[in-house]
C-alpha cells in the first residue's frame, strides 16, 4: 500500500503532494514502482496534529481522487474516520476505507462501507497511552467491539482488514510489543495492515538523529519482520525499495504466493 497524504502537516510528507498535479505525479510514481493499493489521505494522524473539518478534509481528497480513479490501474483506498468524507471518497471512485479509530469514532462509517461494498481496514487506537496496560489483550477487545460494528452494519468478514495501530496510542515499548505479537492478532482470522514506515519509534532505534526520510533501513526492517510475523499488507512511502524486500520475504516465508 502506497501513502499519498493531501496534507500540509504529515510527519513524513506533509505539504508535498497537496496541489493536484503533484498528487498526480506522485500517484503514477508509486503505482509504477508496484504499489497495489494507493492510500489518500486529507488529515494528517501524526502526534499532536490539528483535527480538521470534513468540508476542509473532503476538499483536499476529492480532486485527487476523481482525478486518479479513472486511470489508476490499483484500488484506491480513502484514509479517513469521517462517515461523510468516506461516502463522498467512495463516490467519486475510491473503494476501500482506512479506518484509525476502527470504526468507533463514527460507527455510521460501517454503513457506508457496507452500503458500496467496499472492505475496511480496522485500525487499533487508543485515546490516551498506558504503559501499564497488556496491549494485545487491549487491541482484542478493541477488534471484538469493531468487528460487532462492522457485523451489524453488514459488511462480511471477507471485507475486513485488521491493523494493529503501531504509531497510535501506544508508548514505546508497546509499539515494539505490538509487532511482537503480530500472530496473536493473526489468529482472529482476518488479514492484517501493519504501517511503520519511516515513524519516530525508529528513529528511536538509531543512534543518530533522524529525519522521517532517514528512516528507510529501519522501516524495511521493521516491515519485513511483521510479514513474517503474519502481515499481509504493509503501508509504506517507499514503494520499489518495499517491493523487493518483500519478494525476498515472501520467497521465503509463501513461497505458494511466487508467480
């Protein structure tokens, strides 16, 4: 899954691809280099950001994506926790839908979902960081209350991605617990997403100070443990250099997946 953020204020990439030509642009380089799923996003999720209206979120998302869906040859999937700018996205040509709150900050996201049958990705958040709480053990019973809404509004099982959230309401340690135990997750039965490109906690791991786009190495690493751990999808910024890491993996680990 290829990241195009529409953004000003992305920790990686914010402000780079907000006008609709570099969006563009940027959409062909990542599809070229064997993305095959692009996910756009109008609101930025980093720590601290500034939450902004749906009007302002749908404004930066639906020319990108009218303009895109006619000629892309992958899905486009919406990144958003907005029922209304998630039915409007999957208007104008996107046909899956990203979640971070796991459709539990607008439980009407379900419906709309279910209503264009389009698969959800259900992301693992919390509000506030507890260092002191079993996280896995929290991410299930997040996933038990997400999975009821997605039920309930009619979307199948089939239709249904889990991520854990690395990144999202976790301190430190509980990022790296998250990957960890990435098949305790798997054991739901569901694909997993697993995105931890070019974030802090790597940068945390280095010894040296780092910048979002020094974080290659350790993002391929990180990615290339959670396949193996039991992800299916990884989102990522940097397409080719993911590509090749995970053919390697998959040769290894699925070899059934080969061409």
């Amino acid at each position: 899954m290829g990241i195009l953020n529409v953004t000003p204020d992305s920790f990686s990439d914010g402000g780079l691809f907000r006008g609709e030509a570099e969006a563009r642009a940027q959409a062909g380089t990542l599809v070229a280099e064997g993305a095959a799923i692009l996910d756009i996003g109008g609101e930025s999720t980093r720590p601290g950001h500034t939450p902004v209206p749906a009007e302002e979120e749908q404004a930066r998302v639906l020319p990108v994506i009218r303009a895109l869906a006619p000629q892309l040859s992958v899905p486009i999937s919406i990144d958003t926790y907005k029922a209304s700018t998630a039915k409007v996205a999957l208007e104008a040509g996107a046909t899956i839908v990203n979640d971070v709150w796991g459709l539990q900050r607008e439980p009407e996201i379900a419906r709309v979902a279910a209503a264009h049958g389009a698969p959800v990705i259900i992301m693992h958040n919390r509000e506030t960081i507890d260092p002191a709480i079993d996280i896995v053990a929290d991410m299930l019973r997040f996933f038990e209350r997400s999975l009821n809404i997605a039920r309930a509004a009619g979307i199948a099982d089939a239709d249904i991605v889990l991520d854990p959230g690395v990144g999202f309401g976790k301190s430190w340690e509980q990022h790296l617990e998250a990957l960890r135990r990435l098949p305790e997750i798997r054991a739901l039965g569901f694909p997993l997403l697993v995105g931890v490109s070019r974030k802090s906690l790597l940068g945390r791991l280095h010894d040296r100070e780092t910048k979002p786009a020094d974080r290659l190495y350790g993002s391929l690493s990180a990615h290339a443990l959670a396949a193996t751990l039991g992800a299916d999808i990884v989102r990522v910024h940097d397409v080719s250099a993911h590509v090749d890491a995970m053919r390697v993996v998959d040769a290894v680990m699925r070899p059934e997946t080969r061409a």
